[in-house]
C-alpha cells in the first residue's frame, strides 16, 4: 500500500510540475531543477520530464527573500557559480573555501549550533527583479545555494538557515548532473 501511494504522489508531481523548455543562447540546455517546498523535495529534469527526486530541507524561517530574514527564497533562479569539484565527501567549506576538514555527520534530528556547509556548493542567482533579485532581495547577495549538510538527520523537514539542504552524496551526484546556468525554480 506503502508503494502504490508513494507512486501516486510521485504521478501528481509530476503532473503538477510546470513545463519548461530550458535554454541558453541558440543551444538548448534540457536540464533543470524544481525546489517543492510543500513536499521538501528537489527534482531535477530532463526535457521537463522528472529523472530524480531528491529530499531536502529548506530554511526553518519560512519562505522570503528579504536580505539577513534567514527565509528560503522563491521563483526563478539559475546555478551562477559551481564550487567543490574533487573536494572530499563531507568536507566543510568557510565562505566557499574548502578547509579540507571533514564534517562529522549527524544522523539524528539534531539541531546542532553549527551550519556546515559541506561536499558541493551551487550557488543561486536568482532571476526575477524585486523578487529574489536586486537590492534587499538578491539571492545571490544572500549567499543562497543548494549544499551538503552535516545534520542529515534533519533532511526532510524545515532546518536550514536559508539555502537548501541536500544529503552530501545527493548533492555530488546533483552537482556532477548540472553546470552554471542551469535553471533552478523554487516553489511552495
């Protein structure tokens, strides 16, 4: 019973996601990301079709984009910068430089006082003036991006201090699947 309702919902999803054509220049770029806030999940697309579905967890604040609220911003966005190749699993990156110090995961539901930011960072620009874009809003000037965690036990739920959270071999596979100006639409 488990199975068919967790099929069903993933059919709703998928009914439910917006189609898309994704582009840069005259080259079409047939891959994307859908954030679902509701569903705390991520879903990266192919032709606007659903490949993967990853769990998430998005700021514990709400939903905003209003600069230092710690909210989760919404709309259109795009990976501006990618940071993190080769870097270790779990490794800790301070102001997106790597430490080469690992992070100690933690499986529980625990809300430690640290926000590691770990494994891979994606950095987020987002793409919508007033909105998630320009001055008091940028996403980017947010310091907004799609990384690892070393409090997985709270993946799933609202937990994180604004950006969206991923399990760390989520976010390397994530990361390897997209490049810089990949679209990145942020829903609830």
């Amino acid at each position: 019973m488990e199975k068919i309702s967790y099929k069903l919902t993933f059919l709703l999803v998928l009914i439910s996601l917006p189609n898309i054509t994704f582009s840069m220049g005259n080259d079409k770029f047939d891959i994307g990301i859908t954030v679902d806030i509701s569903e705390q999940r991520l879903y990266l697309l192919k032709n606007s079709l659903v490949i993967e579905s990853f769990p998430i967890s998005s700021s514990k604040y709400g939903e905003g984009s209003i600069e230092n609220s710690f909210k989760t911003p919404l709309g259109d966005h795009k990976i501006k910068e990618k940071i993190g190749d080769n870097a270790n699993l779990n490794t800790i990156f301070v102001s997106r430089i790597n430490t080469h110090r690992q992070a100690e995961i933690i499986d529980e539901q625990i809300d430690s006082d640290d926000d590691h930011v770990t494994s891979r960072i994606l950095w987020l620009d987002g793409q919508e003036e007033g909105i998630n874009s320009g001055e008091g809003v940028d996403s980017f000037q947010r310091y907004i991006y799609i990384h690892g965690t070393h409090e997985e036990g709270l993946i799933g739920q609202k937990a994180s201090h604004g950006c969206i959270r991923m399990f760390n071999d989520d976010v390397i596979y994530l990361y390897d699947m997209v490049k810089e100006g990949t679209k990145v639409y942020i829903r609830t």
